[in-house]
C-alpha cells in the first residue's frame, strides 16, 4: 500500500487529490489546500465541517441505543473558539467551560447558556460567580469548592445544577498525563467525601443531580469503563437508600480516541465505545433498581481531531549523521503534545501527495528546545525549502494548548464548507505579544 493510501484515512472524510493546473494537491472540503496557504499564510488549521458533523451524527445514532434521555457535552478543552462553540449550538449539544475565560468564549458566540457546564479542579471566586450566572450545571470536583458555592448560593440570583465529580479510582490505558481516575488523581472526591457532599447539599438544599467521572482521554479500549460505572452505580444506589437521594444525570466523561499515525488504524468506532456504555449503564440500574438517567458523554477528541489538518511550510532541510530534518514554521507552540507526552503523528506533502518515500525525516520546528520535534523517522518523498506538508488529525488540543514561546504568533484558521474557506481567527499579530504590557515610570 502506498503512503498516500495509508494516511488518507487520518485526514477528513473530504480530502481528495485533484489536479487544478499546477499537478496533484491535497483537497479539503473542495479547497485546494495549497491556494489556502497561499492566501493565509502558514501555520495555517483547516476545519473541515463535514468531518466534525460526521463524528457529531454517530454520537447521536450510537445515542439512540439507550433507552433514557442521552446528552451529548462537547469537551471545550480540546477546542473552543466563538466558530467551534457556535457549531457546538447547532448540533444541540451541550459545552463544557473551565472557568470565566471559557465561559466568556462562549457568551461571544451566544451559546444557549442552558447546556453549559462548567468543570475545573480548582475554581476560582471569579470562576463561581460566573458560572452562577452563565451555566446551567457546575460539576463540582472537591467539598471546598462545594462550601464556596454554599457560601456564594445565598446572593445569587439562581442556581445552577450540581454534579459531583467522583474518583473512580481506575484509570484507562493511555499516557499517564492524560489518566485521571486513578487513586491519587488530582481531580474528583472518593466515595467517603462523595457522600458527605451529598449530605451537605441536601441539608443547605442546593439543586444536586448528577454524578461525574473521568478516567482519562485517548483511550482505545472502552472496558476499563466498566468497572468505574459500577462503582458510581453502587454509589448511587447507597445514596439513595441512605439520603433519599436519586441520581437524575450520569455522565461518564468522554476520552476516547483517534488514529493520530497509520499504525493506530482504523479509526475507532464511536458506536463501539456508545453502545458498551449504554448497555451496562441499563442493565447496572435494572440490576440495582434504580431509574434509568439521563446519560451525558463529553466527547471532544473524537469529535474534532480529524476534522483538523495543520499546514506547515518547510524552511530547511538539514542532513545530520543520522537523520534527516525537514525543518518548518510552526512546532510545538502550535502543537506541543509530541513534547508533553511522546504523541505520534504522520504527515503528507500537499503537492504531488503520491510521490513514493524517499527515507525516514524528522519534523521540527523553529523553537529553541531540542524537544520541538513533531514528528520522527515517518517515511517522507524529498522535499524542498518552500514545500508544504499537511499533518492530519490536527483538530484537538492544538490551538487551546498553544504558546507565545520564542515570540510565536498563534495561527490563523479557516473553517472549510461547501468548497468555501472561511477566516474564523486572524494570525496573531507582532503588537499583540505587547498589548498586555505596561511600562511603569521607572525611578
């Protein structure tokens, strides 16, 4: 198989190779992704809108295998600019936000604030003073949070739902970064303080109805679920016979995967990963006798990874002893996740994509670190200073992760529809690197 063939599966469901005048070129979305770096500049992220519907239309069929109400929550995190939050209102799903920043991102895309909700492990005063106002559900990660809110409820004018933040205490397979429900997680509550937060909502009668966890993203095995949900299912029905108290919302976070690189395909099947969690969650409340609820995911990844494609243009090319460097202008303060925690990535030349592999090359970016490589020994054609390379699943945890290190400007990116590109966030420019600084009147 050729590498042509091999990769084409990680790119959006719409690239395609045409020959528009000037020999084969990478398509997205019906735009030639060559006329797009020219007209935008690189780095440049391509959204293309039909992959990020496709990957929202299989939640909602795999949804419809659950029995109970079935929400969607996208996990803000992994994207959100006023373009991505707007698409997330059309879909009819839900947002989650951390804190005022988050929210604030949302208000300028007027997103319903009836399916916000907002997380964070360790909210401000700030961040609890506008969720009060601006969410319609705060998950709640640690009892002093929860005391703030007790404090703050008396003033506010309404108040949000309340979901508890259980540590489940299994975590899924994935890099230890991205693991979250193990024992010594930084986030949630173990049972014992699950339940003193339920003792202490009920008796200052705040809205609580739901239960929360999270074991972890970029995961391609949805077993270890299984376990988590139940233990939250236990726990539930404890507090019910105990409090009195009945579970109206499940959510069990989100997480699972995308192919980044050939040797991770094919791409995970979102029903696979729906579908396991619906029917355990069914039988474990028929089981425990308990009412089915409502069952609320937080896929992110999975919904925008693939819709993503990052264009690099190549600088240099270096030959060292060993390797071969295709140095371009962007890297890790664009894309810092190979630096964070070792993800791996393919690539493509957008012009003459078919051309066959020349050797292995490293691609690294123009920062001073030795670790600003994103991506090492991928079999690559020969490429010149002033080609351009096309990195796929570049949707999530891209942008939000991205830095101004060594001066970098943050990217421009278009949003890709009907064969139409649309500027949805300008370049960065020099004299905003500046715009927070204030010179005091040194003595």
């Amino acid at each position: 198989m050729s590498h042509l063939a091999a990769r084409l599966p990680l790119f959006p469901i719409t690239t395609t190779v045409q020959d528009r005048g000037a020999g084969p070129v990478l398509c997205v979305g019906g735009c030639d992704l060559a006329a797009l770096a020219a007209a935008f500049g690189t780095p440049l992220y391509v959204y293309d809108q039909a992959t990020l519907d496709a990957a929202a239309d299989a939640y909602c069929a795999a949804g419809r295998a659950y029995p109970g109400d079935f929400a969607v929550t996208f996990a803000g995190k992994a994207l959100l600019m006023t373009a991505a939050a707007q698409w997330v209102d059309r879909q009819g799903f839900w947002l989650d936000c951390t804190g005022a920043g988050e929210l604030a991102i949302a208000a300028a895309a007027k997103m319903d604030p009836a399916r916000i909700l907002v997380h964070g492990v360790n909210k401000s005063e700030d961040d609890l003073r506008a969720a009060l106002t601006q969410a319609a559900v705060i998950v709640v990660d640690n009892l002093t949070e929860l005391e703030h809110i007790v404090a703050l409820a008396s003033n506010a004018p309404r108040l949000p739902d309340l979901w508890l933040r259980v540590r489940p205490g299994v975590a899924v397979d994935t890099h230890s970064y991205r693991q979250t429900g193990q024992h010594d997680s930084k986030f949630g509550m173990d049972p014992t303080e699950i339940e003193q937060a339920v003792a202490l909502a009920l008796a200052t009668r705040l809205p609580l109805t739901g239960l929360h966890f999270h074991q972890g993203s970029q995961f391609f095995d949805p077993s270890p679920l299984l376990p988590a949900l139940d233990l939250v299912l236990e726990l539930a029905q404890m507090l019910r016979a105990r409090y009195g108290w009945t579970m109206q919302v499940l959510s069990p976070g989100g997480g699972w995967g995308v192919a980044y690189h050939e040797d991770e395909l094919p791409q995970p099947a979102i029903a696979d990963y729906v579908t396991l969690i619906a029917q355990h969650v069914r039988a474990g409340c028929a089981q425990r006798g308990l009412p089915l609820p409502r069952l609320q995911l937080e896929p992110g990844r999975s919904l925008v990874a693939r819709g993503g494609v990052a264009l690099y243009r190549v600088g240099a090319v270096k030959q060292t002893p060993h390797r071969r460097w295709l140095l371009i202008d962007g890297g890790m303060a664009d894309n810092p996740r190979p630096a964070l925690y070792g993800a791996r990535y393919s690539a493509l030349p957008v012009h003459a994509p078919d051309r066959p592999a020349h050797s292995p090359a490293w691609l690294a970016g123009p920062y001073c670190e030795s670790g600003d490589v994103l991506i090492e020994a991928l079999p690559l054609p020969e490429l010149a200073p002033g080609e351009l390379v096309a990195l796929p699943a570049s949707g999530a945890y891209h942008l939000n992760m991205g830095s101004n290190y060594n001066g970098a400007r943050k990217p421009a990116v278009v949003w890709v529809r009907d064969a139409t590109a649309y500027l949805v966030q300008r370049r960065e420019r020099v004299q905003d690197l500046t715009a927070r600084d204030l010179l005091p009147e040194w003595e």
